[in-house]
C-alpha cells in the first residue's frame, strides 16, 4: 500500500509510484474526473493503447489497465502521470484545485489534451491550481519534443478544426514543467482504436511518438 503524505519530499513521492500495479508492472497511469458537465470519460480507448505502445517501444512498465482519478482524491498521489480531456466544461472548486496543485509540487505530472473546445474552460481552472502561474507555449528545443522521438517542429497536428496550428504549453514551477497542455493537435483521438477513428497510420503513429514522449518525461523528470 502506498504512503500518501509524502506531499513535500518529491524524491519519496517518486519513489513510491514504483510500488503500483502487480506482477512486472512499475507504474499505473489515470483518467481525471472532473465536474462541470464536461465529457471528462472521452477516449475510452486512447490510454491503454498508448500504454501498450509505450511498454513495447520504450520500454516502460505501466499497467495496461488504466484507472479513473477524481481530481480531489487522495488516490491521485498513487499515479506519476494523469491525464484530463474531454470538449465542455471544467470546474474546479477549492478542494480540487489544492489537491491538484499538492500532487503536482510533489513531483505529480498532468498532460490535459484538448479534445475540441476545451480551452476556454481548462485555463481558468489551472489558474486557480496556481494563481500566479500562465501558460506559455514551449519552445520546439524542449526536451519533451526530443526525449525519445524526435518532434523538429513541436507538437503534431493529428485532427483539423479551426484550422489553428498545433500547440504545446505548458506551467513551469519551480523550473520543473508539471503540466503539458496538447492544444488543438488531438493526440488522445490519434491513439484510439482505429474503428473510432479512422486516421491514417501515419497520424497515429505520430500521436503515439508523442504521446510517448510524454510519457517517457512524466516519468524521468
């Protein structure tokens, strides 16, 4: 069983993700739930398809079955890496918003995926998980566009919209980056069984590589 209140020591929090999952696996990743009316259980199929590229490509151990988190639950501190989408509304109330901001200063990780229209709601929610932080849109040089596949020019561009280019922000604190904002890219629908969404092999491709870079820094930094 995990020990939850390591909130102030990220080297112990860290530590003790090693202990998730059974057999072979090190790690267990986790959907956020959230209030708000927003379709936060979207891309049923996105993460245990990433996870299984992710254990074959790059190594990790990371149980296939991914579990489902409130965003004001103590479990959050269980998983490395959470991950947020869905198209409506976000609201977090105070008890949310100071558990996320406690997971994430432990060395916790989050990567909110925009899955169409998200935007207007996720940023003035993070505000409230850290007031006196913003967004800012990382440079293609960040080590998350190179950890393990190479992104030359950022962010891929999995699903048309707008028309808008794809984006990666990100919130800095303390010189760490502990949250990845994929705005206007669609990586969660590119990592879906086929039948959901029937992209080209080669967007997938590009979806997972990325996803996978992701996930490769969520765990080493």
């Amino acid at each position: 069983m995990l020990i939850r209140n390591r909130f102030y020591c990220i080297a112990l929090c860290l530590l003790s993700f090693s202990f998730i999952g059974s057999g072979s696996y090190t790690y267990k990743i986790a959907k956020v739930q959230y209030r708000g009316g927003g379709d936060w259980y979207a891309n049923r199929t996105a993460l245990p398809n990433l996870v299984k590229f992710c254990n074959q490509n790059i190594k990790t151990h990371i149980n296939p079955n991914d579990a489902i988190v409130d965003i004001a639950s103590d479990e959050i501190f269980d998983y490395p890496y959470i991950y947020l989408t869905g198209h409506g509304n976000i609201v977090f109330d105070n008890k949310d918003a100071s558990n996320l901001r406690k997971y994430l200063e432990a060395g916790g990780f989050i990567h909110i995926d925009d899955n169409y229209g998200l935007d207007k709601y996720v940023r003035p929610q993070m505000k409230k998980v850290f007031p006196d932080l913003s967004f800012v849109e990382l440079p293609y040089s960040h080590k998350i566009y190179s950890i393990k596949y190479p992104f030359p020019k950022g962010l891929p561009k999995i699903h048309e919209h707008d028309g808008k280019p794809a984006q990666g922000f990100g919130l800095i604190y303390k010189g760490r980056l502990v949250c990845f904002y994929s705005y206007e890219s669609d990586l969660g629908n590119g990592w879906e069984n086929p039948e959901v969404h029937n992209d080209p092999a080669e967007k997938r491709a590009q979806a997972l590589k990325m996803g996978a870079n992701i996930m490769q820094y969520a765990l080493t930094y």
